[in-house]
C-alpha cells in the first residue's frame, strides 16, 4: 500500500484498461492515426500484431472512444478463451440495438447484419475491433474473416480491426491478412520513450515529474526490455517501494530492489532480448511486501 506521504502516487502507472491512461509515445500516435485512416478511407480491415504486453488492447479501447468521437460506431470485443458460438451474441451486447431489434428472433449473425446494413445506409461507420484474434475459438475467427472478407453493400462502412501477437499470426484467418490494407507492429520502448512516460503519468498524478531519476527510467527499461506492461508494473511497484521507505526519489537502487525482490526469479527471461511473458504477478510475496513496508 503506498504511504499517504505521496497522496497521488496510486494514481500514477495504476495499469487500467482506460483511454485518459493511454500513454501516446510516438509509435502509439501513430497507430492510432493508421486506425484513423482506416475509417476514413473506408478501407475493409486492419492488423495490429504486437508481442503480449506491448498495449495491444490499451490501443484498442483508446482508438474506440477516438473514433467514436469522430462518428463511428464502435464495438470491441476480446475473443481470447471464448466458447464456441458465443462471440456473435457478445459482439451483439456491445452494439447500441434498438429493444425490439435486440429482442427480434432472429439468429445473431443476421441481426448483425441488419445492424450493420442500417449503419450503412445512415452513412455511419461501424468498427469492429476485434482483440485476440489469434486466440479464438474456430467459429469467431470464421465470422471475423466473413466480415473482412464480404463485398455486399451492406458491409460498405464496416472496418474490421483484429489483433495478434507474432507468434499466433499464422491463425489469423487468411482472409483477414489479404484484406488487411495496413498492418501496426507495435515496438519496444526506448530509454526515452520510457523517460518520457514516467514524467507523463508522473505529471498526471500531481508529482513532481523528475521523482524518477534518469539512472532510474534507464534501469526500468532494461529490466522491461522495453515492454510497456513491464514498465507500467515496475514503475508502480518501485513507487509505491520509495514511498514506503520515504525516499525523497525513485533511483537505479530502489528498481534494483524492487526486481529482485518483488519478482518471482524467471519473470520476464528474454530470449533474444524480448520477454516470453510480460505479466507481472499482480500480488507481489508477502514477505516482500513486509521487508519494505513493515
């Protein structure tokens, strides 16, 4: 638990799925303008393909309210673990229905029709992001790649987004791929993107921006190699380690302390430079915990 010494540090690199928290480096900037184009080109389909941890679903919830607020219909739905025959019924909740169309007894693949039709003639975009593609059961990927790949007039104003990390990419339905009109590989962050997101969420939290060293931001992203969910867990932890301690700020020592002691010992082993997982345990070890707090 972080001290009442630093009031706001909770806010700061708290790791939530929300859009204000969404760090814009550069190569964010440019995603999400790509996703833009996307839409306003009308073009069918677009692949974002990042390593798991790199902000793949971030970026998604971040482009839905960007695009939403530029007049598009938006729905995004992870399909990662879903049971078969499920995903259109779910892709439906997240849809704004009418009562009567969402009571309608009609299967669920042609009430997404009819909604997708109905946005068509309005002159409304409708976005479908789709998270994890590489991840779901055979009958999504299946919808996902009918919908990439349909050339009725109903389909004029549907954008299909997916997303996947290289490894799965080859479960990407074919058709996806060949309709992709652009595809976002998102990369490590540099020792200055890394810089720069601390004093942003720093900022954001009414911190004084410099409370982490440069030694600091430096070690944050060796250890992270550069993963941005690595970065966001270390600086979290390491916060929260310097205001138990009381430490006027966050130097290379205290990340140092907080990756070997709040880490389980093969965290994050990167093979050729890149973590296999970059999930940090969301409760660090008791003992841990207590030598820095108690």
């Amino acid at each position: 638990m972080v001290r009442d010494s630093h009031p706001h540090a909770p806010l700061a690199f708290s790791g939530a799925l929300e859009p204000g928290l969404f760090f814009r480096g550069p190569a964010e900037e440019e995603a999400l303008a790509r996703l833009e184009w996307l839409v306003a080109e009308r073009q069918r389909c677009g692949l974002v393909v990042a390593d798991s941890g790199m902000g793949k679903s971030h970026l998604a919830v971040t482009a839905a309210r960007r695009l939403g607020g530029l007049g598009a219909e938006v729905a995004v739905l992870s399909l990662a673990g879903l049971p078969e025959g499920e995903w259109t019924d779910l892709l439906l909740d997240r849809l704004p229905l009418d009562p009567a169309s969402r009571t309608e007894s009609l299967r669920p693949w042609l009430k997404l029709e009819n909604r997708l039709r109905e946005n068509t003639l309005m002159g409304r975009p409708t976005v479908l992001l789709f998270d994890d593609l590489d991840r779901a059961p055979e009958d999504a990927r299946a919808g996902v790649a009918r919908l990439a790949a349909a050339g009725e007039p109903r389909f004029a104003t549907t954008v299909v987004v997916a997303t996947a990390t290289p490894a799965g990419f080859a479960s990407v339905p074919e058709a996806v791929r060949q309709r992709a009109a652009v595809r976002i590989d998102l990369p490590g962050w540099e020792a200055a993107v890394v810089a720069t997101y601390l004093a942003t969420g720093l900022a954001a939290a009414g911190m004084a921006t410099e409370y982490f060293t440069p030694a600091a931001a430096d070690t944050i992203q060796r250890f992270a190699s550069g993963v941005p969910r690595v970065v966001q867990r270390l600086a979290h932890l390491a916060l929260a380690a310097a205001a138990g301690e009381g430490l006027a700020q966050v130097d290379a020592a205290t990340i140092e302390r907080v990756w070997r002691e709040l880490s389980p010992p093969d965290a994050f082993r990167p093979p050729g430079g890149h973590p296999q997982s970059a999930s940090v345990p969301a409760v660090p070890q008791v003992r841990p915990v207590r030598r820095l707090w108690g």
